[in-house]
C-alpha cells in the first residue's frame, strides 16, 4: 500500500482507462475521486471497485472543458482529505472520421475535441497545481495516444489534439519543476467497452485481433494494463522521471506502415 494517505484524482473514470487506473490506485492505498460526465452509473460501480479495494472515494460529475467543474473537482478532494497528490487527465473525446475527408471536420469540432483534450488537462493541473505543490511531491499523469506521435487515429482534430498534449507535457514538466512531475501515456489501441459498445461483441473482437495481429508485440492492451503504466508514473517508482511521453502500444510504433485505425 505504497500511495496509502495519497489522494488521486482521475478524470473520465467512470469506464474503460480511467476505471481502470482509479481501481488500481485504489488498491495501492490512494483515496480517489472519480469523475464522470455522463455514466452515472458506471461511474458508482467504479466506485464501488474502489471502496472496496479500502479507498475512501467521492465520485463528481463535472466536465473539464469547464474551468469551473474543473476546480469543483479540486475542491472535492480538498474538502474531503486536505491534499492532491496525484491527478490522472484521461477524459477524452474524439469525431471518427477519416483522415483523408477535410470537409467532415468543422472549425467547433476541433474546438470541442481541444475543449477536453488539451485545455481540460492544462484547466485540471491549474486548478490542482497549489495542493500538488504543496507537499513537494506531486504528480501528473497525461493519458495521450500514439495518434499525437504519429499522426494516426480517429480523425485529424484528435491526432493533433494529442500531440498538443503531449507538448503540453513537456512545457509543464519543465514549468512545475521540481515539486511536481508531469509525465505522458501514450496508448495504442485499448480494448474498452467504449468500442465494444460501438462495434458490438463481433465487431469489437474483430478490431481487437486484427490491432494485436498489427503489433509487434501481437497482442492488444486492455484498460487494466495501462493503468499499470499510469501507476508507475503516480507512484514513487518513477520519482526520477518528468516530461516523459511513454509509448504503451505493443510496439505499433515501430511499424514503417502504420494502419491508420482507432488509436
């Protein structure tokens, strides 16, 4: 119980990544907040996963396009335990598209997609950045994706808000030195239940085998494993280690050729 008397935030944790990462935390020692947007529901039996890993756990729903939500999320933490160590920015949107159609993306997606994906994240460190200096020893997780490395993905308006991301990584890394570290995780392909819902169990296992054949690796992520990434850069395993932008993709970015499907 390394993170025990540690407080985490986690954005977008009702499923999948998020879920995942607050659960593990959790089980590490961390109490947790747990936000959500829209699944309620979910979002209570992530809470429940993690109460009963022994964390005490609020569970807030707040949009961190919104500064306000985003420093209700802060002041949720702080009301409960007097302390924010560790802040997980994983709350994501994207507009699938493919890359090649320019006149699919209109100037408000972009706007919406960098609304959550680059200013929710720098809106959350803002609002958290006093309580994760405070004791000297904080840390920020960014969840980015391979698509802001190599120019994959979704659609263009979330390839390049990822690789916003992730220079926002590097800029705060060297910014909030030395009291706070600020790292990246890049996933690849994650099997959620977020693509199972939209593919179906057919479609979805389908995906799943065909990304793990993609890799080099041959197999696929799902959330559990990395959230075992984002807990290594929460916790005092990656003590030495800011502005880093790590690659968890079963080594898909090896590929001279890369397939350019959902990252």
């Amino acid at each position: 119980m390394d993170l025990k008397g540690k407080v985490a935030i986690v954005t977008g944790s009702a499923t999948g990544i998020g879920a995942a990462a607050a659960i593990l935390l959790a089980e590490r020692g961390a109490n947790v907040v747990i936000n959500y947007t829209k699944s309620e529901k979910e979002a209570r039996e992530t809470a429940a996963a993690a109460t009963k890993a022994g964390a005490e756990v609020r569970v807030i729903k707040a949009n961190v396009a919104k500064d306000a939500d985003c420093h209700a999320l802060a002041r949720a933490a702080l009301d409960a335990w007097g302390r924010i160590d560790i802040l997980v920015n994983n709350a994501g949107t994207t507009k699938f598209v493919a890359h090649p159609d320019l006149d699919a993306l209109s100037a408000e997606d972009f706007q919406a997609i960098y609304a959550v994906n680059v200013v929710g994240p720098f809106q959350m460190i803002r609002a958290c950045a006093a309580a994760l200096r405070a004791h000297g020893d904080g840390a920020v997780v960014n969840v980015s994706s391979i698509a802001g490395v190599r120019g994959i993905g979704s659609s263009v308006a979330y390839a390049a808000s990822k690789g916003a991301l992730n220079t926002m990584t590097l800029s705060l890394a060297r910014a909030l030195a030395p009291a706070i570290r600020v790292n990246a995780v890049c996933p690849g392909y994650v099997a959620t239940g977020w693509f199972r819902n939209r593919l179906g169990d057919e479609g979805f296992k389908r995906l799943t085998d065909t990304q793990a054949q993609i890799a080099p690796l041959k197999r696929a992520a799902d959330g559990e494993e990395i959230a075992k990434t984002i807990s290594f850069f929460a916790g005092p395993e990656s003590r030495h280690i800011t502005g880093e932008t790590l690659l968890t993709d079963g080594g898909l970015h090896l590929n001279v050729a890369v397939d350019a499907r959902p990252a």
